[in-house]
C-alpha cells in the first residue's frame, strides 16, 4: 500500500472487519480510503493507493454505489469518474442500516411469512412453526422499532444513544409512578 501508516492501519483494519460483515475485504478497503481521504478519490488513484488491480476497483465500487455508500462526483475538465463518501457519519449509518435491512431482515420476514401461513402437515412442523412464530414476532418488533428510529432527527438519536443503560432507569421511574398512580386511586368499595 502507499498510505501514510495511519491511514494504512484503518484501511486494513477496515478490510478484515469488512470480510466479517460479509463484503469483500477490498470492498472496505476502498471504503475506509474513500472516508479518510480529504477529496474524492478515481479508480486510478484508489488501485495505486491500494496497490490493486483497476478492475478489482472498479468492481469494488460498483458494489459500494449498490450499497449507496459512496458518492459520484465530477470535477471540471475532467472525464473520469470521482468518488467520495457523505461527509456526515450519521447518514453513513442510516444507509447501511437500511441497505442490511433490506437486505438481510427483510428477505427473512418474507420467508417467515409464507411458512406461517402453510398449514403444519405433523406434530414437528406445528412445533416448528411455533418457534419461528416467536422469532417473526420479535423481528416484526424490531423492525417497527427501527422504523420508528430512523424518523428521529440526528441529534434526538445521539441524544437516545447516549443514554445507554439510563433508558432502563428511565422506564423503572416511569413504572413506579405509573404504580403509584394506580395505588391512588379509589377502589369501587372506598368511594364515598
């Protein structure tokens, strides 16, 4: 590679974390190049930096701009094609949740769907369904809970991920005046 050793550490850090999530390692590479550099990076430049092949680039980014997370961007006087990532890490974030959503959650919640509907032929497929009632509820849960996050604003969003653990002592003060409200209350026998 022809990186500063910086930026060379978080590109092949970014490349094995890559083959973790399920890309190609080059394919995070190139994205970890993309987000550190200060201006849009061509093919050209990204297999020189990477020491790879222009068609192992080239497919590369096709794969990122399937993913939407890299941005084509053209410079005067020039033909050739310029890519770059949204500058604002949140929006990063939303697109891979979407794209994983769409993805991953979604194709399983069809597949969830169209077994639940089937009418269980024994004792073991009644069983089965059962069990993958349970995980299409759950997944249902979550995806109407992500839903509902992802309308938050970036700053409401940080301000809930920040809370942490907090949010659980949040609900237990909500409980207990909630109870309290309830041990207020008149019961029918004590009303005057």
């Amino acid at each position: 590679m022809n990186l500063p050793p910086l930026v060379q550490s978080f590109v092949l850090h970014f490349g094995e974390m890559g083959s973790r999530w399920g890309i190609n390692r080059t394919v995070g590479q190139i994205y970890a190049l993309l987000y550190v550099s200060p201006s849009p990076l061509c093919a050209e430049e990204i297999a020189d930096a990477l020491s790879i092949s222009r068609s192992n680039v080239s497919m590369s980014l096709r794969e990122l701009q399937t993913w939407n997370l890299v941005l084509l961007k053209h410079k005067p006087d020039d033909r050739r094609d310029f890519f770059t990532t949204p500058d604002d890490v949140w929006q990063i974030l939303r697109t891979l949740a979407e794209e994983r959503k769409k993805r991953e959650v979604d194709p399983t919640l069809s597949v969830l769907r169209e077994i639940l509907m089937q009418r269980p032929a024994s004792e073991a497929e009644r069983h089965a369904q059962e069990r993958m009632s349970e995980m299409h509820a759950l997944i249902e849960q979550l995806t109407h809970w992500y839903e509902d996050v992802k309308q938050l604003e970036t700053e409401r969003l940080a301000t809930l991920l920040s809370l942490g653990a907090k949010v659980t002592k949040l609900l237990e003060a909500k409980d207990r005046v909630v109870s309290l409200g309830r041990s207020r209350r008149p019961t029918p026998a004590n009303k005057s």
